[in-house]
C-alpha cells in the first residue's frame, strides 16, 4: 500500500522536476516573458534601414540565424566581434539563403557573399573575407544587388537603447 507521504513525496519530486524544466525553458529561450533581443540600425549607402538583431556573445554568435524561418524585407543580424579578424561563417541549419557582408573596424564593406544558400550536407562549406573584419552582417539573399553595395561602401551602426 502507498503511503500519504510516498505519495506527497512523488508528487513534490514531479512538481521539482516541471518547475526545472519550466525554467530552464524560460531562460534560454529568446523574447519569453522579459528577454528582449538587443538591436541595431543598419544604414546602407542608398537611405536604405535595416534592423538587425545582435549577435555579440560567442554563443549568439555561433547559433546566428539557425533554424529560423527566414528573413522579412528589413530584417537582419549585426555579429560584432572583439576583434578584427578573417572571421569566417558558415550555413549548418539554416533553412534560407542570405547575403554576407563583412564590415572593417571603421565600417567599411570589405567582402560580400551573394546569395549564400543553406548547407545541403557536412562538412559545410565556409565563407571568409579577403581582409579583417570587426562586424559581420546577414540579410535576405539579394539584398546587397538590390542596394548595389560595393566593397570600401560605408555603412553606419546605430544601437537601440
């Protein structure tokens, strides 16, 4: 026969492990309850604004733009990095393609990469610029034709608050 406090006890060690998991939940997931994303305005040569999501930390980083369902006109990823470097990318997860645009510490466009598709199968190939970069940019795939960006373009970075 179960006792009231085998009873209570299971209970208390369900309750635990939900209330573990709840949290867990919570905190890492982005834009639950009040985690907010941290944002940029991007402006490109032409006028053009983009919003772009940050990405500074090496787990942000490193996650991008994974398993996202796409972009909306608008829409991007600003990567910025300790330092300047040949920082190079690739597309595992992804489910879109997107434009690359690497950035030099005075803003700059130093490389682009046009239409990058998803990964279709390991080893995933890598994309890098042809010289160091402090800041990393991913848009919708065509938007750097679209706003005919070329390489020494300037682009200015503004942080919302």
């Amino acid at each position: 026969m179960v006792s009231r406090r085998m009873l209570l006890s299971k209970k208390g060690v369900i309750f635990y492990l939900f209330l573990a998991a709840f949290l867990t939940f919570i905190y890492t997931e982005k834009d639950i309850f009040t985690q907010e994303k941290a944002l940029a305005q991007v402006f490109f040569p032409s006028g053009t604004e983009v919003r772009a999501e940050l990405a500074i930390t090496p787990a942000e980083r490193a996650t991008g733009l994974m398993f996202r369902e796409g972009l909306l006109p608008g829409e991007g990823m600003l990567f910025i990095f300790e330092e300047a470097d040949f920082h190079s990318f690739w597309m595992l997860n992804m489910k879109f393609s997107i434009d690359i645009i690497w950035l030099s510490p005075e803003k700059s466009i130093v490389h682009i990469e046009h239409s990058v598709p998803p990964c279709a199968e390991e080893p995933c190939p890598t994309y890098e610029p042809m010289q160091k970069a402090l800041y990393v940019i991913e848009v919708p795939a065509g938007f750097a034709k679209k706003e005919s960006l070329r390489l020494g373009m300037k682009v200015l970075l503004e942080m919302e608050e």
